[in-house]
C-alpha cells in the first residue's frame, strides 16, 4: 500500500484517523502500533513477522546494555544488536548481490560453468528500518537517550507506520518524549493534512508525468532515440526523483504532525545547489546527517588529516550508495558523489575557486548531479555508456522532443518549481495561526487531494522510486 493509492486515501486513512481519535488517549499508542503493522503486512505480509520479532529481541539487547556498568558488558550488548540489524539488512538486502558478483568473476576466470542467481525477495524499507534501529541502539549505548519502558512503544518507534517504509529517518531523541506522550491538538490535524496534501500533489501531479517521460525514453530503444531526446529522458527524471522522494516525505511529515509528531525535515531545494557540498545538505538530509553521525565521525570525520578526510567521505558516499541499493551501478553513483566532494574540498579555498560567480556554480552543479542521475537510473552499463553517448554526441538533426499532450507543461512545471526557493513554508509558528486563515488553506489542501485521486483513478502508472530501497 502507498500513500499515493486509492486504498491508502480512501479507506485505510480515514479509517486510521478514526480508530485512533475515536478512543481515549491512553489507548493511541497500542491502536497505532496496531496500525501500523496492518499497514505493513498489507505490502509485505511475508516479514512482518520476521521484522516484529527481530524488533521485540532488540528492544530487550539494549535493555540489557541499558542496564550493563561494565564497558565490556555493554560493548557486546550493542555488538549483538548490531549484528542482528546489520544481519538482517545484509541478508535479504546483500546477499544475492555478492553471490552472484563473486560467481560471475569466478565464470569469467573458468572456475564456474554459469553463474549463480538467487532470487532473495527484499522486504519493503529493510535499509530505513535498520538504521533506525541502529540509531536507537548506539545512541542507548552512547548515554544519549534512556530506553523505552515498554516493548509496544519500541514497536511503534520502529513500525511507525508513515516514516518506516522511506523515512525519513526519524531519530529516536528526536520523537522519544512523543512517543510517551503527545498531543491531540486540532492545528496539528489541520497542518498535517496541508503537508500531505502538499506532498501528495508533488507525488501524483509532477513526478508521475515526469515519471512516465523518463520511462518511456530510458527504458526504451536507445537506437532510436535522438540527442535532444536523451536529454528530455534524464531532465525528466531528476524531476521525478526528487518529486517523488521529497513528495513522500511530505506526507510522511504532515501524516506524522496529524497524529502529533514531529518529523524532521528532509529536503531544501536541493536543485538551487551552488555545489555538491550544498546539495548534500539539502537532499535526502536525514541520511546525511545520519551518515555523518554514525559512520563519518566515528571513522575520524576531518579531525586526521586531509588524506583521512578524504578517505572518509569517499567511504561514506560508497556506502551511501551501496545502501540505495544492492547493484554496482549504485555503488558507481557513491563512488562518483563522493570523488566530486573530494575534488571540491582539495580546490574550495584557492582564490580562483572563490572567485567562480554563483551564476556559474549553480547550473554546474546541477549538471553534475543530473549526470550522476544517469548511472543511479541505468543498472546495465553497457546501456550507461550508450546513453552517455546520446547525451553528448546523439543526433540534433531531429528536433522533435517526443513529448506527448501535456507532458511538456507538466516536465516545465517541475523544472520552475524545481529551481524555486522561495516556496512559502508550511509550518505554523507557535501554532497561533487563526482558524479562518487554516480552514482557507484546507480547503486549497483538499483541492490537491481531489486533483490528485482524479488523475491517479485514470493513470495506472503510480510507483515509488525509493520503495525498493
């Protein structure tokens, strides 16, 4: 089930906002827990039960590291909940991945007469619960955080059902006092479903048609395709990605905010980069922040020298890309995201790098990151390298885009909204907004939702890129 679905926003929401608002209070934490594996099981059915009770042992490994004095004891209690999490995650995420590369190199060299293919089915958002739970447990070993008291709110942590399937990444400090205890205050109902509404507009309305442009010439006869088509393909999904992924995590916050947490952030106009620095603290931010946290730092960060630093980022960004997914080309991606913030840390303090106008740095940066979008798009790199070619040496004689009915308006649309910073924010300070003023705008908000279940019941095409991370 995805948010975006007819089932999610006909039936299961209204029906979740029901249950939970309709019983007291102290129920809403149970009946949201229930909730949300419901959720879950409905897209994955097959691991529920290997992820509650992978879960359930967890919250009791770093109960007992809680509990440990002895900086031994605790040492292997945070080992064992490692293993178990980073277990899971490399199981069902790695596993056919390495195996069929080492047996692929094995048949080149002779040794094997075909290489092996294991079909391990991936549980839906496998990589954004493991860091979750990592994040729980080093911060538990850390002294940042106390543990929770009861296993069901672990549970809900975990399961919580409008981040665990793409985040963002919900620290545990930052929502630990609301899972405890939160409130049930009308503005956040109002707030939320504005945020969602927002987000699901962003999803259904800019990066399904761009979805469907990039799909139709990514995905097809690369022979026939023309230089100015292989650029309306890759210009068309660098607006899908970041529709797509930032429209979930839209509603993702405002579902959050409607049931009275509060999420952070995750995208800022990451396309308004003035370099790849920048827009790796704009995109996907709490995966950032999270990598610098719990694997940059911890590998010694910037405080080593330059060479450590360096060495460092390039690690964190192949692991970056190996979490998106479990293919080399992802790995290609990390590598070159991770080169390109060396190249700018080696050159950022010479006179004629801060001299470079910003009207400069802007569309270079931009193109850099629609350039690294090729190989996060493209698994085969024999079809990387052909679509590369198009990109810079494909036929202009053909000047037709191939873009159908209003598929031009809606790519112009992504690209303008794209590219500007001055969005009105969505967050109401202090939370004294008058009633009028929010009823004004849920009424806007209930506008987009009807625009966007118009154009989903008549388009079967309704993905989401980052489900399968």
């Amino acid at each position: 089930m995805v948010f975006s679905s007819i089932t999610f926003l006909l039936f299961f929401l209204p029906a979740a906002l029901l249950l939970y608002f309709g019983l007291p209070k102290k129920w809403q934490n149970p009946v949201l827990l229930l909730i949300s594996i419901a959720f879950y099981a409905w897209g994955a059915p097959k691991f529920v039960f290997i992820l509650l009770l992978s879960t359930y042992i967890d919250y009791h490994l770093v109960n007992a590291l809680h509990r440990s004095t002895k900086d031994r004891r605790r040492k292997s209690w945070l080992s064992l909940s490692i293993l178990l999490n980073l277990g899971l995650l490399f199981y069902f995420k790695y596993t056919g991945f390495f195996v069929e590369s080492i047996s692929a190199m094995l048949r080149n060299w002779g040794i094997l007469p075909e290489a092996l293919h294991l079909n391990i089915l991936l549980p839906i958002g496998i990589s954004f619960y493991t860091f979750q739970t990592l994040t729980y447990s080093i911060d538990v070993y850390r002294r940042k955080v106390k543990p929770l008291e009861k296993a069901t709110d672990y549970l809900l942590y975990i399961f919580l059902f409008p981040q665990m399937i793409a985040g963002p990444i919900v620290r545990f400090s930052s929502i630990a006092k609301e899972i405890r205890e939160r409130s049930r205050k009308s503005v956040n109902l109002f707030v939320g479903f504005e945020r969602f509404a927002l987000g699901l507009a962003k999803k259904v309305l800019i990066a399904n048609p761009c979805g469907g442009i990039a799909d139709r010439f990514i995905d097809g006869n690369l022979s026939e395709l023309s230089g100015p088509q292989a650029w309306i393909g890759i210009i068309a999904y660098t607006m899908q990605i970041y529709f797509d992924f930032s429209g979930y995590s839209d509603m993702a916050i405002g579902l959050g905010r409607m049931l009275g947490f509060h999420f952070p952030e995750n995208f800022n106009h990451p396309y308004t980069s003035k370099s790849i620095t920048e827009f790796w603290r704009r995109w996907h931010i709490t995966l950032g922040a999270w990598m610098r946290d719990y694997l940059y730092i911890p590998l010694g960060g910037n405080q080593k020298g330059p060479r450590r630093t360096y060495f460092n980022l390039w690690v964190v960004f192949l692991a970056s890309g190996l979490w998106h997914g479990a293919a080399w080309n992802f790995v290609l991606w990390g590598a070159l995201h991770g080169l390109l913030l060396v190249i700018e840390r080696l050159f950022k303090h010479h006179s004629w790098a801060l001299r470079i106008p910003n009207f400069i740095k802007l569309p270079s940066t931009f193109f850099l990151v629609m350039m690294a979008w090729v190989l996060f798009r493209i698994e085969d790199f024999s079809r990387i390298s052909d679509y590369y070619q198009l990109l810079f040496s494909g036929s202009w004689q053909n000047l037709n885009l191939g873009l159908k009915n209003f598929e031009s308006v809606h790519l112009s649309m992504a690209i303008l909204l794209s590219f500007l910073p001055l969005v009105p924010s969505l967050r109401i300070k202090g939370g004294r907004e008058s009633f009028p003023a929010l009823l004004g705008r849920s009424v806007l908000s209930l506008t987009f939702v009807i625009l966007s279940l118009s154009w989903i019941s008549s388009s079967g095409f309704n993905p989401f890129i980052y489900f399968r991370f």
